[in-house]
C-alpha cells in the first residue's frame, strides 16, 4: 500500500513472492493484450521478445491502468498527467534480473526524489514493481527567475559555505520543501564545490569523517530564494607483486606498475586501483589532485601501503561478493590520495583527522593523525577505506541527501558495508568486531559501534531518534547520530538466527540485500522506511527461487531486523 512520508512522495511495492500480490500479478498479465500495442510480441513468445525497456514501460502501463492495482495512479497537477522517463536499463548479476528504472516528470520536468523500479526476470516477466511519486499540486511550472539568477543567488547564498567556482548548470525540478511542507518550481545546481567559510565540530569533539566539500543548491524558480543547501558526501593487465609493511605493522601483498623511467608506481591493473602522494598541501585549495606517483625504490612507506592495499581490497570485495565491477560500476579507476591536510580544519604539526570522497573528482582523499613521534594515515583502517568508497557508491547510484534521515541512510550504509570489509574471512558476524575506525585516534576509541550504538551517545532505536539543526552545527540534522538506528538493523540482521541457531543470512546474503537496496530502489529523498521496504523487496528477489518456505524465512529475517529498531 502506499505510504506518506515526510519527503512528499508516496510509495508502493508490488512483489511476485507475496501471497497478497499474486493474484494482482496475475490479473496484469491476463490483460497483457490491450497493451500489446506497445510492443511488438506474438502468442509464442510473448514478452521475451521485448527489449527490457519496452516490456518494463508496458508492465507499468498495465498496472497504472489496471483495476487490480488502484492504490497505483500516475499523478497530475495542472491537469497534466504525469509521464515517466527511463533513465536506466541494468543486468543484476545477484538476482539474475533486470531493473529498468524511471524518473517521473510533469510538463517534461522531473520530480525530485521520484522513481519507478520494474524488475523483470530473464524471459521478461514481471518480478516487481515499485514507485516513489509526488504530487506538485498548485505549482506554476513556467520559472519567473532565469538560470543566470539562479546562479547568482547561489553564490550570495549565507549558508556558512563560500563556492569555489560556479560552473553548474542550474536544472528546473519540482522539490518538496519539507520546511513549508509546500512543493516548489525549483533550480538545482549540483556538485558545487565550496569552502566551509568556519571549521564545525561533531557533538563528540572528533569532526566527522566526511565534511561536506560540495554542495547542491536549491534555488526558488519563482522568488529566487536558497530554499535549501544540500551537502552531498563527499567523504572519497597483470602488475609486479609487492610486499611491505602498512600503517599497523603487517606485511601486505599488492600490485604496482612499471613507470616509462623504469620505476616502480603504485598502479594496480589487476583492481584499476591508484595511489598518490599530495605532500601534505590542502586538496580543497591546491591544485593537482591526484597528486604526485609514489615510486620504489626508495621504499614503499606504510602509509601509501595501507591505502593501496585496502582499496585493492574494497575493490575485490565489490567484485567477488556484490558482483559490481568497481565503485563506478564500469571497471572505473579507484584513485586515493595520501598526506592531505585540510587548512581550514588543520589540526597542526601536518595532521588532518578527516578522510572524504570527492564527488567532482571521483576520488578519495585522506588525512593523518599522529601517534607518537609518527603520523598514521587514515587509510590505515580498512573500515574507513570501504567506509568512504561506499559513499562514492551511493554518490552514483542513489544519491541520497546528506542531511536528517537520508543522511543517516547515507552514513549508514557506508557503517555496513564498512564493517563487511573489515570483517571478510570470519563467517560468522556474532563474532565480527563492529567498532567503526578504532585504532586512529587518541585512546584508539572507535567512532561507532554498530552493535551497540548508545555506548557513544547514538540511539539505536526510533523512539530514542535525535532531532538536531539541519545545518553544519547540527550534524545536517544529526546524519552520525541517528545512523545508529539504521545500523543496529544491519547488526540484527547479519546476527539474526533461525530457530536451530543457525545464521538466518550469510553474511554474504546480508551484503547483497542491503546492496540491492541502496544501488537498486532507493532515491535521494529516501527514509528509514524506504530502506526497509527495499531491503525486503531485494531480499524477495534474491531469494525468490528458494522454497517458499525458506524465503519466506528469510524475508521475515530482514522484516524483523528493521521491526526491532521501530522500523515499521
């Protein structure tokens, strides 16, 4: 059924699995032939002979038209009805399915946030379809403000950031002001870089690991007021094997590449996985990112180690475990840059105790923090590593805000997957270390313990969920804090036992429903509960050709994982 929720849209699910919907599912393809128009098909092969795109189009067709589904409509405003444009066809190689995803749009302008999944098996036949929809009503959709304005008011904006350059191309959408509860005719100006015009400090007196360096802004199409200012996340052929000590100590296997000097670089073909040096100068103000190659000899230093040879590693785990072929998705480069500090977050004697993905360079970049008489990188922790190469996989696939739930979304499926990597090789999570970046700062304190948020103040329960300014001092609506409610459902889940004791997932199963969930059904406006409905529609999928019994006990694993938290 749908539901309201606080970003304005509504959403349904709709799953080949359930026994509610079975019976919808097959009332749609009994009517398949009114539709039949809309794709060129035969009695003997049917859908097969649909490209995806198409036969995904004609399945919501039939169920926007179709009196099984009435809670489905395609929404108006205007008396315009909406209409939907695809954005995307992908193979799932975890389902063995195909998700063709649409944006929907009103007057030929995209609602903010919206989305319609219909994921089809491999003869084209419907296995589920979701949408996330807005209803822009009493909205003028002809701007009275130019894009130039819309520029210009960006750059004025008092927010607390100063834009280092302003070369986005301002884009109408419709956007849910969740401050006037009021839809709005607006410009979007994505990925503007920007300098905190003053450095802000969590609640713990550690900065977050991820300072927003871009921002989106949201610019009024009408009066031209900065509705809002959205930071996105940007927090970051066979080689010669390698071996030599990282940042802890231990001798670690990697690959590097033969420069035209006859040098030695820290370029693995194998992973596309690179390696810099930035000397210690601000990546935020100084040019040159990536920065310098690191060569050998002299003598590979632990801290190009660490951060080598744990992207190699986020990286095969991408491969291996969710079947995706880096953090792009295409076989793309996985760059990160060691020795940066940050001017404006400086933390003296060459320390920066911030790690960030940058969205704009697609890569990542990484501080220090001194131990001793020594500096230890924090590309050290390989938690932080796969931490922050996650949110470059949410960056290009869901891109959810970075502020209140979404952003809690946003930090906690970094968290997950995180502690996933740092875990790989123990089978069993009920006995996996769940403290996030321990072993960094002073006193090795980690930054979370997903297994018990409260022990450093996040709650782990939506009754406990912190209401904080969404701003920079407010932790953009406290995305670190109420995290914990979303990872304490990750911890109930890869621990979650069937009644003999066993594990209830894999934790390899786990991996790949919350995967599915954040790459494949979630949008930028997501809430805590769109995730849920996606972790359970992704596991419905993934497990959709087990015994009913077993995935129906599977399911209710991840139903009550999410239940636990007040989730629901």
């Amino acid at each position: 059924m749908p539901t309201d929720a606080a970003n304005g849209l509504t959403t349904f699910s709709l799953h080949a699995t359930e026994d509610a919907a079975s019976g919808t599912i097959e009332q749609l393809r009994e009517e398949s032939a009114p539709h039949a128009g809309l794709a060129a098909t035969d009695d003997s092969t049917g859908a097969a002979t649909e490209n995806p795109e198409a036969a995904a189009r004609r399945y919501l067709a039939q169920a926007l038209d179709s009196a099984a589904v009435p809670s489905l409509t395609a929404p108006q405003a205007a008396g315009t009805t909406s209409r939907f444009k695809a954005i995307s066809t992908e193979t799932i190689p975890l389902t063995g399915t195909q998700m063709v995803k649409f944006r929907q749009t009103l007057h030929d302008i995209p609602v903010y946030g919206s989305l319609v999944t219909v994921e089809l098996d491999e003869s084209n036949a419907l296995v589920s379809l979701e949408s996330t929809l807005g209803t822009p009503e009493g909205v003028d959709p002809v701007a009275s403000v130019s894009p130039a304005q819309a520029r210009t008011a960006a750059e004025s904006a008092p927010d607390g950031y100063t834009p280092s350059s302003m070369d986005a191309v301002p884009k109408l959408h419709y956007y849910f002001d969740a401050g006037s509860s009021a839809w709005r005719l607006v410009y979007i100006l994505e990925d503007v870089p920007v300098t905190l015009d003053r450095p802000g400090d969590s609640d713990s007196g550690q900065r977050p690991l991820e300072p927003p360096r871009f921002v989106d802004y949201v610019v009024d199409a009408h009066d031209g007021e900065v509705v809002a200012v959205l930071p996105r996340t940007p927090s970051v052929a066979s080689g010669e094997e390698q071996r030599a000590l990282d940042a802890f100590g231990v001798e670690r296997t990697f690959l590097a590449s033969k420069s035209d000097d006859g040098n030695l670089v820290l370029v693995d073909p194998v992973h596309n996985v690179e390696t810099y040096d930035f000397g210690s100068k601000d990546p935020t103000t100084t040019p040159g990112l990536p920065g310098g190659d690191i060569t050998y000899p002299p003598d590979w230093t632990p801290a190009a180690v660490s951060g080598h040879a744990n992207a190699a590693a986020v990286s095969d785990f991408m491969r291996t475990v969710l079947l995706r072929n880096n953090i792009d998705d295409q076989g793309g480069a996985m760059v990160s840059t060691i020795n940066c500090v940050v001017v404006d977050a400086n933390d003296g004697d060459q320390e920066w105790h911030n790690a960030f993905w940058t969205g704009q360079l697609k890569q990542m970049v990484y501080g220090q923090v001194r131990r001793g008489d020594e500096l230890r990188t924090l590309a050290a922790n390989i938690d932080v590593v796969a931490h922050e190469m996650f949110h470059g996989v949410t960056d290009s696939t869901a891109r959810l805000e970075y502020h209140v739930q979404s952003g809690a979304m946003n930090e906690s499926y970094s968290d997950i997957f995180g502690t996933i990597v740092a875990n790989l090789g123990n089978e069993d999570p009920r006995t996996w270390d769940w403290n996030l970046g321990e072993n960094l700062f002073v006193g090795d304190e980690p930054l979370r313990d997903l297994s018990n948020p409260p022990r450093f103040g996040d709650p782990d329960h939506m009754d406990d969920f912190v209401v904080k300014p969404d701003d920079k001092d407010g932790d953009w609506g406290g995305v670190h804090t109420n995290s914990g409610i979303h990872n304490k459902a990750a911890y109930n889940l890869l621990t979650a036992e069937n009644e003999d004791g066993t594990l209830a997932l894999t934790a390899a199963e786990s991996a790949a429903v919350f995967y599915l969930a954040l790459t494949q059904r979630l949008s930028r406006t997501s809430q805590f509960i769109d995730s849920r409905r996606a972790a359970v529609t992704s596991a419905r999928s993934l497990f959709r050709n087990l015994p009913t019994e077993e995935l129906e006990r599977k399911v209710a694993a991840v139903e009550n994982a999410f239940e636990a938290v007040g989730i629901r």
